[in-house]
C-alpha cells in the first residue's frame, strides 16, 4: 500500500492504511458488510501487507 493518499484506478483505487480504514468505515455505515480486495497489483510483498491488514485494518472491522 502507498504511504498517503487516496488514488482511484480502473475498478478500484490504491490507498493507504487509514484511507482505506476510513472508506470501509463509510462503506459499513451505508450498509456494506462484504468486499474484496484484489492485490494482484501491490507492489509489496504479499505476505507483509496481509500481516498489515490483519494488524492495523481487521481489528476495527470485528462483528
């Protein structure tokens, strides 16, 4: 995931950590209780970025 920001791309955007927290937050308030994420196209390393969102994304989305 990039450092800052919020860039939208062709069926989707890139963002950081607490951008993507705070669009899922939007999202769950509307009512949305399931997406996708699709990181075909991260230039990290898999493994590390799932640990991130496991560590810094999952414990705010718990039902």
């Amino acid at each position: 995931m990039p450092t800052a920001g919020f860039d939208f791309r062709r069926c989707g955007f890139r963002s950081d950590t607490e951008h993507l927290r705070r669009y899922l937050t939007e999202i769950r308030d509307l009512g949305i209780n399931h997406v996708a994420l699709n990181l075909r196209f991260n230039g990290a390393d898999i493994e590390d970025t799932m640990q991130r969102l496991a560590d810094e994304i999952l414990p705010d989305f718990h039902s």
